[in-house]
C-alpha cells in the first residue's frame, strides 16, 4: 500500500502534468486565434477587392445603359423621320396610280 507522501507525490505529479497539458492547450488556442484573425483579415481583403469590382461593373453597366438609352432614342427619332418620308411617298405614288387611273376611265369612256 501507498503511503500519504507517496500518494501526495502522485498527485502533485499528475496535477504538474495537468497544468502543463492546459499551458499548452491554451498556447495552441492564442496561436489557433492568431491564424483564424489573420485569416480573416485575408478573407476581409478579398471581399473588398470583389466589392471594388463589382462596383466598377456596377458603373460600367450605368455607363454602357445610358448610352443605350441615347441610342434608342436616336433610332427612334430616325425611325420616325423615315416614316414621315414613306408616308410622303405613299401618298405621291397613291395620287399618281389614281391619276393614271382617272386618264385610263378617261380613255376608255372616250372609245
């Protein structure tokens, strides 16, 4: 059987390793810490560099939808005058096919 010092001198050397296994437990938590923030901090960049980008698309869309915008409005006023034209231009060829017709009702009554 154990005698008091021996077991005392077991639990001191069981409470020694104990508190040296939670010593290193902890220095591995702070160095686990220290990689997880910088980490984060890689991946924070990451984000920002994405968010700038995205942004920069974002602008180049405005951009390139306005200046749809303009050319809708420039094609729709074009489209606008070549219908003025073709309306004058029917309306001259439907005068003269009705002209031409009066001359040949014309002709043919004076037969």
């Amino acid at each position: 059987m154990r005698t008091d010092r021996q077991r005392l001198e077991y639990l001191e050397r069981t409470l020694e390793q104990r508190k040296n296994d939670i010593q290193d437990l902890k220095k591995d938590v702070r160095h686990l810490d220290r990689k997880l923030d910088e980490r984060f901090g890689q991946v924070e960049v990451r984000f920002l560099g994405i968010d700038n980008r995205l942004n920069a698309l974002d602008l180049k869309m405005d951009a390139l939808r306005s200046e749809l915008n303009d050319n809708t409005k420039l094609l729709d006023k074009k489209v606008g005058l070549l219908d003025q034209k073709l309306n004058k231009q029917f309306t001259w060829l439907v005068g003269i096919q009705f002209g031409v017709m009066v001359v040949v009702i014309g002709t043919l009554l004076a037969h």
